[in-house]
C-alpha cells in the first residue's frame, strides 16, 4: 500500500511481486518467531527513511530512532539491515546536498540514540559473542554456500540439478 501511494501502482503491484516470489519470507512472516517483528520494523525503517529523505520531520527522526532500536532487539540481522536502511538515507542527504548540516546532526543523533535505547542489550550480545569459540552452528563463509542460501530464501526448486544453482539465477533476475 505505501509503495503504490507513495510511488506508484505499478511499483506496488512489482513490490507485491517481488515479497510473493520469495516463498521463506512468506513462511516466517506467519511464524510466531522474531522474523515477523523483524520484517516489521526493517520495513517501517524504510518506509520512515524514505519519508525523511523527501521531507525533514523531528517526528519521524525519533520514530527511526525507536523503530531501529526494536528492530536489533528482535534479530542481529534486522539490526544490521536498518544500519543498511541509515546508511542508504545519508547517502540521500549527502547527495541532494538540502540542508545537509542540520539533517546530518539529526542522522547522528538518530543513530546514537538507537545505539543508547540497544545499550541495555549490548551486555547479553557481548557474552554471547565471547561464549562463541570454536565449532560454533554457523560455518565460515564459502562460495559453494551461496547457493544453499539462495535456496533457503527463494525455496528449492526440484526440477533443477542442482537446485542451488538455479535459485542463485532466480535471485539475480528477481533484483
């Protein structure tokens, strides 16, 4: 609905498309887990980080601020999605070069206070991050996983040998 408000119809029946074509994130978002919190407050940080790089609102700063914060409380990686999200709009201040003084002080202080409101967290993600040694679940990193990953999130494909291969095709035409 914002995408088609905002943007166009067009972009939303394409970004209706596009969240309907990864089966997994279709699965997680009914899940009583931490991925539909997730995908929530990822989302409203993008949907305020647009709003912010169109119009400056004190409002909307202390909404991303707060959502950005939830949004690490709930998963480290929708943690490190909305710094994704905070990057990309100072870029777009950077860039349209419009009061760029005062809307980078407002960025600062946004990104500080989520850092501030996720403080209370930092000391239970610092003892699980010392706890990890060795033979943590997670293996390092290698090419030959990309295809698993690509088929965890674009769901396996049983007419492809092997499937992996063909859900890194089906990624990249998807982006």
């Amino acid at each position: 609905l914002f995408t088609s408000k905002e943007i166009s119809p067009k972009a939303g029946i394409l970004s209706m498309v596009v969240l309907c074509a990864v089966p997994h994130t279709l699965t997680y978002a009914v899940e009583i887990r931490m991925y539909s919190w997730c995908q929530l407050f990822v989302i409203c940080s993008v949907i305020i980080a647009y709003k912010l790089a169109k119009k400056d609102s004190t409002v909307l700063w202390v909404l991303f601020c707060i959502v950005n914060a939830l949004a690490a409380y709930t998963h480290y990686f929708a943690g490190m999605a909305v710094m994704i999200v905070s990057i990309c709009l100072i870029v777009n201040i950077l860039i349209t070069k419009t009061d760029v003084k005062k809307r980078f002080i407002k960025w600062l202080v946004a990104n500080i206070g989520t850092v501030v409101l996720y403080i209370p967290w930092l000391t239970v993600f610092i003892s699980q991050s010392q706890s990890v040694k060795e033979s943590f679940w997670i293996a390092p990193f290698n090419f030959a996983d990309l295809g698993e990953y690509a088929e965890f999130v674009f769901g396996e494909f049983a007419f492809s040998k092997p499937s992996g291969y063909f859900a890194i095709i089906y990624a990249a035409i998807l982006c």
